[in-house]
C-alpha cells in the first residue's frame, strides 16, 4: 500500500473476514444470529409501541426503558445485516471510509448503551430513596436533557477514533478477522506504532464504562442500604423485585463487554480467536434480544399492559 513516492496510504478497502477456522459453518452459525435479530427488532419495536400507546407506563422509568430500546436497535442493526452478507452470500468487502463509519457507530452506541444504564440505575435510587419526589425530581425535561446529555456524551467522545485511525500507515494485510469494524481489530493491521490509539481507547474506556459502573455501584448501594432498613419484608421484596430487571440488563450488557475489552488487550494469544469474535458479536445483540424479555417477565406493569392489549386486540377481532 504505496503511493509513487514510497509513502504510505489508506487502504481503499478491507476484507472482513467472518469467524477464522470456522468458515466452513458460517451458514450455521447465522442461523441463530438471525433469529436473535428479529428477536431483537420485535421485542425493542414492540416495547416502544406499548410504552408509547399505555398510559400507564408513561413514567420516567420507562421513558429510559425506550432509550434502551432504541439504542439496543441501532446497536445491532449496524453489525449483524453486515455479518450476515458474510455468512449467506460471501460480501466480505468493505469500504475504508465504511468502515471507519461502522466503527464510530458501533462504540459510539455501546458508550450510550452504558450511560443509559447508568441514568436507569439513578432512577431506581430516586424511586426507592426519595418515593414521594420522585415525579418532581425526574421530570420530562430532566429525563430528555439527561438522556440527551448521555447520547452526546458517547458520541463526542467516539470522534477522534475515526482520525486516529485515519492517520495510521496500512502497509500489511488488509484481511480483518472479524465481522464487523472493530477498532482493535483495525488498528492491528496498521504497520506503525498504535500507542495512542491504545491510551486514548483506555481513556474513554475509563470515562464512560467505569464512570458508569462506579455511579452503578454507588446508586445500588444507597438503595441497598435504603431497602435494609424497610421494615416491612414485603416492601423489601417489592422495592428489590423493581430492581432486578435492571440488574439483569447491566449482567447481560457488562460481562460480555469486559470479555471483549480486556481479551483484545491482554488476552491476544490466549485466547482463541473465533471465540473472542463470538463474544464480540453477542455483546452487541444479547442486550437487544434479552432485554425486552427481562422486563417483560420481572416487571408487573408491562405483563399487565401485555396482557390488556392482547386481550383488548381479541375482542377487537
């Protein structure tokens, strides 16, 4: 990759190449990846409908709950379409300027995914510390200047990956072992020194995943402390019984996420590779496809609202 005078240029394209050493299953494996997005697109597309049409889900707990939907939508549509080109019909390549996009777009949402939890895990300490002002407390325009707050969060600070990466030399193999655009996994390709490229991701890893998981741990903990002191065992159980929902959501999203973060940093020859990419990809469409199904078995509100438009679409019929 040089130009007439011996420098280095971007590449014009890169391969993706699917999960290594098991193309000879890749048909099979996107049989489940499928099913888990139209999972994922009914469940999310279903919830929004239902907390937008119920009257009795318009409350800030659930106006988070759409910004999880919606986010867990864009998550998994910019990576499985692209996976699933290169399971069923071999489309492996990529433009650089694509991928650079992809890219963006994948880590921009899954730092606003994080944030997201974060605000929903706040709502919970409001609701359990503080019952009596919480509807003063999370009002309309706070939930939408914290949701909004969150989204540029995650963006802004995503920008500079598409020109650190920009400005590496790709003089090697442009064969990315992957299905989609990770930033690890292109900045491995490049020839030169990825020093920053490494410290800068460690940064932003520090100001969105710990930040968050930190503000996670702190609002629990008060809420812990809060429920302990209930003397009631029934208001104990109700007030946990309205957390564990969110609790799944922050297992389902996190353990995943940190598989993938650290393996790609310090578990490189450990690890297989076609494991770390099966991890990589169900990080990004477990949270969208379970998500929905977690707060429809543990929170009461939504089984009933379920319940009421099923029974309300029957007698319609």
């Amino acid at each position: 990759m040089f130009n007439s005078n011996n420098s280095y240029v971007a590449p014009q394209s890169f391969i993706l190449n699917g999960i290594p050493g098991l193309e000879r299953v890749h048909v099979w494996i996107s049989l489940p990846l499928f099913t888990m997005y139209i999972m994922s697109l009914v469940g999310n597309l279903g919830l929004v409908y239902l907390i937008y049409h119920e009257e009795a889900l318009h409350h800030p707990m659930y106006c988070f709950l759409v910004m999880l939907s919606l986010i867990d939508l864009l998550t998994c549509t910019t990576t499985v379409p692209n996976a699933l080109c290169i399971f069923w019909f071999d489309l492996k390549k990529i433009n650089f300027n694509a991928c650079l996009v992809q890219m963006f777009f994948v880590h921009g949402l899954t730092g606003v995914e994080s944030g997201v939890l974060m605000l929903m895990a706040l709502d919970r300490y409001v609701a359990i510390c503080y019952p009596l002002r919480y509807a003063t407390i999370l009002t309309n325009p706070i939930i939408a200047k914290a949701g909004l707050a969150t989204f540029m969060r995650g963006m802004l600070l995503m920008i500079p990956f598409p020109f650190l990466v920009k400005r590496l030399p790709f003089c090697q193999d442009n064969i990315i072992s992957h299905t989609y655009c990770d930033h690890m996994s292109v900045v491995k390709l490049s020839c030169a020194s990825i020093k920053v490229n490494v410290i800068y991701g460690l940064m932003v890893a520090l100001l969105i995943g710990v930040f968050d998981i930190c503000c996670i741990s702190v609002s629990y903990t008060m809420i812990l402390r809060a429920v302990v002191s209930l003397s009631s065992s029934d208001a104990r159980q109700k007030a946990f019984s309205t957390c564990t929902a969110h609790i799944s959501a922050i297992i389902i999203t996190y353990v995943p996420a940190f598989f993938t973060f650290f393996t790609h940093r310090f578990g490189g020859h450990t690890i297989p590779p076609s494991l770390h990419i099966i991890v990589a990809n169900l990080y990004l469409l477990l949270p969208p496809t379970l998500n929905p199904i977690v707060y429809g078995v543990k929170t009461k509100q939504i089984r009933d609202s379920v319940i009421k438009f099923f029974q309300g679409q029957k007698n319609g019929s």
